[in-house]
C-alpha cells in the first residue's frame, strides 16, 4: 500500500532546509504532499499560488513530490488526501516545545495520523525563511541559503 506524507509549512519562501526536509521525507514515504499552509495571521511576501510555483520548480527532480495549499486544519487535510503521516523539519531543541504542542493537538484532533520528525543536516540548522527574507531585503547573499529561483524572486520582490 502506498504510504502518503503530507509536508505542512508556511514556505515563504523554500529554502534549503525544507528542501532537505522534503528530499530525505521523499525516500521514506511513496508521495509526499508539500502543502502551504494558506494561513490568515502571518503576513507572508508571497502569495499561495508564488510560494507553490517555487516549490514545484525547486522540487521538479523529485518524482514522488505533490504540491498544494491549504486553509483550516492539517488533519482534516491530511485524512482527505488519505495520508498516513505529517513530516516536520527540526532544527535545534528551539523547535521542540512548539513541535511538541502542535503534535499533541494533531493527535489529539486525529489519533490516525502519525506526525514523523526529521532532523535538518547541521549546515541548515540555523536557517529560516524570515531569516532568508531579512538578509535579501539588505540586498545580502543568500545563494547558500535557497535554490536559485527563490534568490531570482525575492531579488524581484526586494528591488526598488
Ligand atoms: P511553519 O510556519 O509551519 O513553521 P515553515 O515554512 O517555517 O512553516 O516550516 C515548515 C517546516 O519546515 C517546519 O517543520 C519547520 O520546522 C521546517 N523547517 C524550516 N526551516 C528548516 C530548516 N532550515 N531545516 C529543517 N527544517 C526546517
């Protein structure tokens, strides 16, 4: 039987620690479900439908990838599109308590799904998508920190 993960996040924008997150998550599981979280309190710099277009021109050599968005409750997601785990990346024990709570609430709300942690490799360990956005906004480089489309569209969005 087909083993489905969903990869929830905001991914404003991708970088190269959830796409290290995705690709480990990719041999683990048949398809992997990385879905942006269309979610009303965050003010993102991208839109949903940027944020998917990144995602699927970085992740186009992964064939067991999906992309999609979605509004409301990750479990309810994840039990329509049948998935049987939710992937989260961990970077240092700063990510733990906040992991911890939305897990006891996933379980909570939907005992079926199981929520897998994957540990980043060390060289992303301290990258994060506001942290991305802040050096590019002071026009920094940022060629380590994501795949070259990403670097092109926030070049796009910071200019000026
Ligand atoms: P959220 O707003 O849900 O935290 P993010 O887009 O910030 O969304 O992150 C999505 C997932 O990717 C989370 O599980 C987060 O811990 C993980 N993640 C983010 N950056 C990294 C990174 N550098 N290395 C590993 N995992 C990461």
């Amino acid at each position: 039987m087909n083993k489905i993960a969903v990869c929830p996040g905001s991914f404003d924008p991708i970088t190269y620690g959830h796409l290290d997150i995705i690709q480990r998550g990719a041999k683990v599981f048949d398809e992997v479900y990385v879905v942006v979280l269309n979610n009303s309190s965050k003010k993102p710099v991208f839109t949903v439908d940027e944020r998917m277009d990144l995602i699927r021109d970085v992740t186009k050599h992964i064939p067991n990838v999906k992309v999609d968005s979605f509004q409301g409750l990750l479990v309810d997601y994840a039990a329509s599109i049948k998935a049987d785990a939710i992937i989260r990346g961990l970077r240092a024990v700063s990510d733990f308590e906040y992991e911890m709570q939305i897990t006891s609430m996933n379980r909570r709300l939907n005992d079926h799904i199981e929520t897998f942690f994957i540990m980043t490799n060390n060289q992303f360990s301290f990258l994060s998508s506001s942290i991305v956005k802040e050096v590019a906004k002071y026009g920094g480089d940022i060629s380590e920190l994501v795949p070259k489309p990403v670097q092109e569209a926030l070049h796009q969005k910071f200019k000026g």
